[in-house]
C-alpha cells in the first residue's frame, strides 16, 4: 500500500469498522482464547464485555513496528485501565495473558483453558445466555446512556441517563415486565 494511502485506509476502513462494532446498539461480547494482538486487541477492546482464557495472549504490539495502534487503542485501553498502564503496555509493546489481562482490567472475566481451547467462547455464551432475556429496549438504552456518559461530566451524564430511561416509559416491554414481576412469571419481551 502506497504511504499516501495508509491513513485513508486506517481511517475510512479499519477505525470505521471497529466504531460501528462499539456503536453497535446491542451489547457486543467477544471471547479471546487465543492471541488478539494489535488490531485484533483492538476490536476486543470496543466490545461492552471481554472474556479470556487464562492463556489467551494479548497486547498493542505496534511500536515494535515502528507504528502506532491506530484503530482506537491509544484512546480505548487508557479509558479502560488508567494511562499507566495502557502506557506502559503501548510503549513496550508488551503482551499479557489472560490472568494478567484480568488483573489490570482489560477483560471483564479469566477462565482456565480446556482440552478443546474454547473455555473463553464457553463462557461468553454463558453470559450471553444472561444478557438475551433483558428488555431489549432497557439493552439499548442502558448501552447508550453508558457509553455517552462517559465522554462528559457527571451531571451532563445524569441528563443524558434521565434521557434514556424517557425511552423506556412508553414501551411495552416495560409493562410486560411490571405484570411478569407482579404475576411472578418469566417476562416476554418484544422490543416495542
């Protein structure tokens, strides 16, 4: 790829793709049990949860290059888990595995890997099993109150959470689940 090409290329197709993973207006999940290095770290990195196995390898390897993470991790990992840290990894070009990982904060859960090398996949489908009977209005708007609340202060965030949950009073899930819970049965949700 031509010089002149590279920061196009970066900015239109790869920063693109992995913005609209984390503006996805679902939860998004991503299981690592093996190696997520760079950019693969970096798609990681703009999912609402991570799960690793214990062995799984991960880190911003591209100062080792002579380039920098480019699709987001010099913004997303210090949000994550302080500028210490997110420096110190970036700068090295160090590589953690999933114990680590787990410790300083990159991933949400660590699972000791199986003999089949699918530990983290496993668990993953296990939360996700959790997560898919919510209220999928309750899902978006709790994502996006998440999300756009952590790029302002406290109080504008409060506002922008006082916004999201307006989004929510008028649906039918919301009533469904009042009458499941007075009812005592399992709701079902529609999205409406």
């Amino acid at each position: 790829m031509a010089e002149e090409e590279v920061g196009h290329f970066l900015s239109k197709y790869i920063r693109g793709l992995l913005t609209s993973v984390r503006n996805l207006p679902i939860p998004t999940l991503v299981a690592l049990d093996g190696a997520a290095m760079g950019g693969g770290l970096e798609l990681a990195l703009n999912c609402d949860i991570r799960i690793a196995a214990s062995n799984a390898k991960m880190g911003l390897t591209e100062t080792k290059l002579a380039i920098i993470p480019g699709g987001g991790g010099t913004q997303n990992l210090p949000r994550l888990i302080g500028p210490a840290f997110a420096k110190e990894l970036i700068f090295t070009g160090g590589v953690v595995d999933g114990e680590q990982a787990h410790r300083i904060g990159i991933v949400n859960h660590v699972v000791k890997q199986n003999e089949a090398g699918d530990a983290a996949f496993l668990r993953t489908l296990d939360l996700a099993k959790h997560i898919i009977p919510q209220g999928p209005v309750a899902l978006r708007m709790a994502k996006q109150a998440i999300n756009k609340g952590l790029e302002v202060d406290l109080e504008t965030g409060l506002e922008i959470e006082q916004m999201c949950y307006a989004q929510v009073i008028p649906t039918k899930d919301r009533m469904e689940g009042l009458f499941a819970f007075r009812e005592k049965r399992i709701p079902k949700y529609t999205g409406e």
